[in-house]
C-alpha cells in the first residue's frame, strides 16, 4: 500500500489547502448563509458546529475520500470483531465491549466476552451498593466514609475526571480521593485528615506492577495497619482493580475483593471497566449503568452513521486537516463547566498517548505530523489567563468548545454569563475585528495593531442540555473514537505507549545510585552532576 502522503486524497488535499489559504471564515461565512447550521450534527445528545473550521464542502469531500483510502470503515469493523488492531502489542482493542447493551456479541479469540464484563458489573454493583448503604464494614465495624483511590495514567486519570464531572450526582456523605504521584506529598496530604478506620482504598493497577501505585499502596497499609494493628484488617479496606490475581494476592487483598478486566481493555480507554469502581462508588450503579448507555449511543453512532453524518469520524478528520494540511500544532479543549475540570489532563493521556508516535502499524517512519500538543483549561479562568494567545498569539490553536445548556448549579445569571463567554470566544477567534472597525470605534492612532484582531481561528463547539453520566459517556466516546479515526489515517498503533518506556528503566537505575553514593556513576556528566548534587542530602 501506498504510503499515506502518496496517497491522491492526501495530494489533493495539499493542493487544496493552497487553494483555501487566502480564503477567510468570514467569506465562507458570507458565501453560504446557512453555514452555521449546514455545518453542524447531532448524535448520543451531542450537537457539534464545525462551521467555524476552515472547510468547505470540498474540504469535507475529499477528507472522506481519505479516510475511506486508508480503510477507516475496514478498521472501525477489525475492532468490533476483536481483531489484534493493537499491531505492536497483538492485542484487540475492545473497550467498546465494556458497554455492550442485551443481545450484543463481542468476540475474542473466539470467545464472546459480554458475559463476563455483565458479571464483573454486576460484582462491582453488590459491592458498591454495600459500601454506600453502610453494610460493608471498616475493621472496627464503622461504615466507610472515605474511598481513596490509589492508580496512575490510565488507573486514575479516567475515575478521577469522572468522579469531578459527576460529582452532582455523588454521595455528598463519602469523600473521594485520587492518589497517583510517587511524591509521598500526594499520598500524605490525601489521607491526613481521614480515619483508618472509615477509609477504602481501591487500588488500581491493570498489571500491578506499577512502581509509583506499588509505592502508595503499600504506604497505604501501612497507614492503615499502625492504626489498626493488625494485618487482616486490610482486607476489610483494601479492593483491588487488576488483571493480574497472582500480584494481588501477594499483596495481602482477599482475592474475592478483586475486581477484574482483561488485556483488551488499554490503560487510557479503561474508565468505564472496573477501573470505574471509584467512580461506581461515588455516583452508584444505576449512574454507572447510564454512564455506560452514553458511550453505547455514541459507540453505535461511530459503527453505523455515513461517515458524513458521524460526529466522531468527522471530529478526527477536521483533526488531520488542522494538523496535516493547516500545520497547526496544538488543540486547546476549554469545558465551559466547572465539573469538566480534570476534562483536559483526561484527554491529554488519551489522545498524546495513543496518536504521539511517528511510526507506522509497517514500521516506517512517518512523513507527516501526526498527534497536536493537548492541552485546556475550564472557561471561563482560561479567558483571564492564555486566551491572549489564541486570539493574537503568532501560533495557531484548534479549540474545543463544550458546554451544556442547563445548568446544575443555578445562581442568578451565571449560566447565562458563561455560555455567552463560551459562545463569544468562538465568534472572536473566527471573525475578528478588522482595522476599520478598530478605526471606528475611534482607537488612538498608535494602538490600532494592537487591537486588531485578524481572526480566521478554528474551533469546534460542542454542546449538550445537561451534563448527566449518559452525555459524560457520550463526550468520552466521542473523543476516544475520534482518536482512533485521527491514528487510522496516520497509519499508526493508538493503542500501544512504548514512548512510555525509556524514562522508566533509567529511573530504575538511577534510584538506587542516589541511595547510596558509593555506587559509581557511569551516566552523560550532567546526568552523573545531577545524582551527585541530589545525593548530597545523604553524605
Ligand atoms: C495507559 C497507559 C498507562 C497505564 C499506567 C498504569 O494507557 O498504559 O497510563 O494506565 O502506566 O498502569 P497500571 O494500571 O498497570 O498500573
């Protein structure tokens, strides 16, 4: 097969964002006055206005002419049926099993895996409704009151950002707390105020291996056992989320406090398998069960809209465009929602880590630029603080809008207030101000430039009535969908994170050489001047 820049789409494509340069939004805009609806969709409860991308009805023609070039619909069917489309790890990728609905097959190696995904839901539902009514007991026989969550990556940031965002819908009477850093501030500041004795800790780890959840967990218990005294209280506050039964058991948690999934669920697409448990706890079952039904909408969406009409295939191409035929870099997501705080660390993992790579499922070194630097803030703090940057900075920035249209937390005219800043930043970034109107409006001479705003800045506007678990689902389902259409076209494994590596087997190394300063030293002179001046604390 043809490499991807070989490919005529791609050449088209080329040709035709030369063509479009000069062309501005507010020409497109002029041209068409329907644009602003024509160029919108709805699925899963989600409404997307991608009129203010730099397209045009050829634009979208010949993204669709790429991404049926390079197979999309071939691959979005290789994950549904469970194929290895994890190339470097020979895996499938089947988050999408974790929310089949009744009646629905998911196959791997011949197996249907629905039923034990249903059983494992149905395991964490006992348990999390015994801990929320307070029929599960703490060692001494107090209910639990706190539920700490130990994981890092993909352990933690999913439950974390879905415990923020439906926060609304939680148990106000349990306090949750995420512990991922090997720091031992993070530890010691999430559990100083708590008691051993009302406390849970769910510790997350999909291999349990994981060096930084290792350390926490057992700095939990030993939290917990100078309180408590003796070693089977653990298992009254400690459960497990891991695929490896062997490591857990080592570890001291009774294996029927294990909560289970299996290697086809990556770290990054995990939140709704038992990884959610934290998140389970926090909102209950039923929650849950609405969450998961918002990932399915959106999931069947993906499987059977035209790709014209489908939100998160569209969502990727206008990606690929903006980053491979108008070379800009980065991808702003600004939630205007307060829950959607952890939102953009969420996405930063989900979409760096599967479509930061630059070698294809051949092995081949890519020609062209594939994931943009993720990065957001909630609106509106982020206006009073980078904002700056996006409207008349010299780089460009394709911004992600999201907002909901319901509040559930309405005080007097903040809502209103916030969705007009959300929907008037994205009618600056794309229209502007010109000189005449600055001009007009009488400016001083000297201060004309700098209050131009040229305008002609991409964004998407994503919006939905009310945050609930189900549109929470949905937006998650969407990204984690779009990713992998962004990673189809550039030919590369979303799913592995080699990348990831590197740093760790260096670490390992260099620990126990600042440990002990008799241990010589054979790194670069920086590396070697930088363990000398650290371990100078020990001499
Ligand atoms: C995610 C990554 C990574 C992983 C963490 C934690 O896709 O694989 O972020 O989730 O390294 O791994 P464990 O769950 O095995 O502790």
């Amino acid at each position: 097969m043809p490499g991807r820049t070989e490919l005529a789409a791609w050449k088209a494509l080329v040709a035709h964002a030369d063509a479009l340069a000069g062309t501005h939004l507010r020409e497109l805009f002029a041209a068409d006055s329907r644009r602003g609806e024509r160029l919108g969709l709805e699925a899963a409860g989600w409404y997307l206005d991608y009129s203010k991308n730099r397209v045009t009805a050829d634009t979208l023609r010949l993204l669709l002419q790429l991404a049926d070039a390079c197979g999309l619909r071939e691959h979005i069917d290789a994950m549904w049926r469970g194929e290895a489309i994890n190339s470097t790890e020979k895996r499938a990728a089947l988050h999408v099993a974790l929310r089949a609905q009744t009646g629905e097959e998911f196959l791997v190696d011949g197996i249907d895996v629905v039923p034990e995904v249903r059983a494992t839901l149905e395991r964490m539902a006992d348990f999390s409704n015994r801990v929320r009514s307070g029929e599960w007991k703490g060692h001494t026989g107090m209910p639990i009151r706190a539920v700490v969550n130990i994981g890092i990556g993909g352990s933690d940031l999913g439950p974390a950002m879905a415990c923020e965002a439906l926060r609304h819908y939680s148990r106000r009477d349990l306090e949750f707390r995420f512990v991922s850093n090997v720091d031992g501030t993070d530890f010691s500041e999430a559990t100083r105020d708590l008691d051993p004795a009302q406390t849970l800790f769910v510790v997350c780890s999909k291999t349990f291996t994981t060096q930084e959840t290792l350390a926490n967990a057992h700095a939990a218990r030993t939290w917990l056992l100078q309180a408590m005294g003796v070693e089977h209280a653990v298992s009254r506050h400690f459960v497990a989320v891991s695929t490896n039964a062997v490591e857990v058991a080592k570890f001291g948690v009774d294996t029927a406090n294990r909560f289970g999934f299996r290697d086809w669920v990556g770290g990054r697409y995990s939140m709704d398998s038992a990884i959610g448990l934290s998140t389970m706890l926090a909102i209950g079952a039923e929650n849950f069960r609405g969450m998961l039904g918002g990932f399915h909408a959106m999931d069947a969406h993906f499987r059977s809209a035209p790709f014209a009409r489908n939100l998160p295939v569209l969502h990727g191409l206008l990606s690929v465009w903006n980053t491979n035929f108008l070379a800009i870099e980065s991808a702003a997501v600004l939630p205007y929602d307060q829950y959607l705080k952890r939102l953009p660390a969420y996405l930063q993992q989900l979409v760096m880590e599967s479509n930061g790579k630059q070698i294809t499922h051949g092995g081949r070194r890519v020609e062209y630029a594939t994931s943009p630097v993720w990065w957001g803030e909630p609106g509106t703090n982020g206006q009073h603080s980078f904002y700056q940057l996006l409207h008349q900075g010299t780089r460009r920035v394709a911004c992600d809008f999201i907002g909901f249209r319901d509040a559930l937390n309405p005080l007097g005219n903040q809502h209103e207030l916030l969705l007009a800043n959300l929907i008037a930043q994205a009618e600056a970034l794309a229209f502007g101000k010109s000189r005449q109107q600055v001009e007009a409006d009488g400016t001083e001479q000297a201060l004309i430039p700098h209050r131009v705003f040229e305008g002609n800045r991409t964004s998407n506007v994503l919006l939905a009535e009310r945050l609930t678990p189900a549109t929470l689902g949905a937006l998650v389902a969407l990204y984690e969908h779009s990713v992998f259409v962004q990673g189809v076209i550039w030919d590369i494994d979303s799913f592995d994170q080699w990348g990831v590596e590197l740093g760790k087997q260096l670490a390992a190394r260099i620990a126990p050489e600042l440990a002990d300063p008799k241990l010589p030293l054979a790194h670069d002179s920086s590396t070697n001047a930088l363990i000398r001046r650290m371990r100078l604390r020990n001499t």
